[in-house]
C-alpha cells in the first residue's frame, strides 16, 4: 500500500477568513439600521464591537439611559426582522457592558476548515483533542474524548452533526501523522 501524506493545502484554507472584523457592506448597513430604529424608539445606546462569527454578526450595545429595561429592547426582535428582512434576529443582554447584543445571521455561513481549527489549537493539541470549531468570539473549542468517552451529538437537520462526527474522527490522527 503505497499511502501519500495529504498536502497542507488540502487540509487548511489558505485564504484569510474574515472573520472578527467588520469587513462586509453589509455589517455596515445592518449597523446604520440598527442606529436608526433605536434612536427611533428613544433607546440611546452605542455598538461598542461586532463580533463577525461563520453564521452572524453579534453588534454588543452599550446603554446609556439605564433606566431602559431590557424587556423593552427585546420587544424590538420582530420589527428588526422586517427592517432588515432577516427570519430570525435575537437580542439578548451583554455579557461585557450594561447593554446587549443584537445577532444578525448571515445570508450565506462562512466555511471553516478542520485544518483551520486545529492549526489554532495546536499548542495545547493532545492526543485525543478534538477540534469543534469556533465559539461565538471566535476562539477555538475543542474537547478531550479521553476525559469525556461518552458523546451525544443532537441537533436539527443540517446543523452539522455528521460533519462534527467526522472532525472527531479525522482528528484523531492528525497528531500521530505529524500533519501539524
């Protein structure tokens, strides 16, 4: 059996991902919405950062009259939806200011290669770590299947379980092959 190691290149992306950056018109115009519908609605407020993960774009507000409950700012779920035409726009409370988040979901998910998660986890890479992917402020999340041998992978169709059973079992001998 003759066996080639892969090339990196099949394994990693080589473009840069943009991802943790307002780089898209889109963010821009999603933001400026953002600002009008709430000066509209008298909640002043200011977007300290936008996190840009593989499926939305998380704008963290900042609120500057406290006296806005945050029921008030969740009401708006609905008419930001048909402001910016998007199915499902989530508003929850910050977990870095008195404020909250708006996460906006993309049209089209950004792709992150398994060879990309694991060129970022590499450092503290065990043996039997596995990759995941990326949390929402877009740091790697990996699990050691050594400390946790039983695993249920449960979700709706097309989010990904097939796709994370295969990363858990691609993993496993990308440290004994020297792929990273």
């Amino acid at each position: 059996m003759n066996y080639k190691k892969p090339i990196k290149s099949q394994i990693f992306n080589v473009q840069t991902l943009n991802i943790g950056e307002i780089t898209t018109e889109q963010d821009t115009l999603n933001l400026q919405t953002l600002d009008r519908i709430f000066i509209n609605k008298d909640i002043a407020c200011e977007c300290n950062r936008v996190i840009r993960t593989a499926s939305c774009s998380i704008y963290d507000f900042e609120l500057f009259n406290y006296n806005i409950t945050f029921e008030k700012v969740k009401k708006l779920e609905k008419t930001l939806q048909m402001f910016l035409r998007k199915d499902s726009i989530v508003i929850d409370p910050s977990k870095t200011c008195a404020g909250f988040t708006v996460s906006i979901p993309h049209d089209e998910r950004i792709l992150i290669p398994l060879g990309n998660c694991m060129d970022m986890v590499k450092d503290n890479f065990k043996p039997f770590s596995v990759p995941l992917g990326l949390d929402e402020e877009n740091k790697p999340v990996s699990l050691d299947i050594a400390k946790a041998p039983h695993v249920l992978i449960c979700g709706a169709t097309g989010s990904g379980k097939s796709v994370c059973v295969n990363s858990i079992i691609s993993s496993i001998p990308f440290k004994s092959l020297n792929l990273l």
